[in-house]
C-alpha cells in the first residue's frame, strides 16, 4: 500500500515531531511517499526546491497514493488543497486532528462526507485507528 501522509510545512512546523512519530506508525501500513513531512529540517519556508516543482512531484505521488492520511490539526493550505484533489479523484482520505488544540475544524474538512475523520490526543491512540482504518474495507484503504 502506497500511503501519502499530509501535514503542515508553510502553515507552520510546530508538529513536526508528531508527524514524524506519525509517519513511524503508518510505516507499519504501508510505504508512506511523503516521509520529508517529518523532517526536522524543513522549516516554516519549506523544502529548498523550486515550488513547481513541489507542486508537480507531490501531485504525482498523490496520484499514484493508495489513500492519503492528513493531519490537519494545524491549518494549512496545502494540506487543503491535497484533500481536495484526493477527494476529486476518488482516494480514501483519513483527516486526524486533535481537538485540544483545534477544538473546531474547517467545515469543508468536517463537512465533508469524503473523507473519514477521527480525533486524536497522543500518538499511542493512532494505534488502534490505523489497525482499524487500514483493515476496514469500508474505508478502501485495505
């Protein structure tokens, strides 16, 4: 399974750990394309890349994702936008947060009937949803 793992870089890189400790987990599901998420090397100005390129080489991997997981605690639109088109071309999309810190999300990530979402607080409780998430056929992503 070929999983693309969104989260935060322009929007902010307070959760790169968590991303990382993520990353680690759903290692366990699968290939995870976009491992640099987790890097604490990448600051808030991003990769030191061209950004069409960025564009192009993360659309790619997108394209070719079994499901895509993001976590969209912190707000950000490039996560938004990969939902977006995820949703657009029929992947399974899985959207964690954790309402401590973002007690309310964007209706267009709560409102939307595309994606699954489920709530969070510390990285031992993704355990239990990825083992579910990834045998459930309901979600496609098995």
């Amino acid at each position: 399974m070929r999983i693309y793992f969104a989260g935060s870089i322009s929007g902010g890189r307070d959760d790169w750990n968590t991303y990382r400790g993520i990353i680690a987990l759903l290692s366990n599901h699968g290939t995870v394309l976009t491992e640099h998420v987790g890097d604490s090397k990448i600051s808030i100005t991003g990769e030191d890349l061209d950004d069409a390129y960025i564009h192009d080489r993360d659309l790619e991997w997108l394209r070719s994702c079994d499901c895509v997981v993001a976590e969209v605690t912190r707000p950000s639109l490039g996560v938004g936008y990969e939902i977006g088109r995820a949703t657009e071309w029929g992947k399974p999309v899985l959207c964690l947060y954790r309402p401590s810190i973002t007690p309310r999300l964007s209706a267009m990530i709560a409102g939307c009937n595309k994606v699954t979402l489920q709530s969070y607080e510390q990285l031992e409780d993704l355990k239990s949803i990825f083992a579910d998430h990834f045998s459930n056929p309901h979600d496609n992503c098995s």
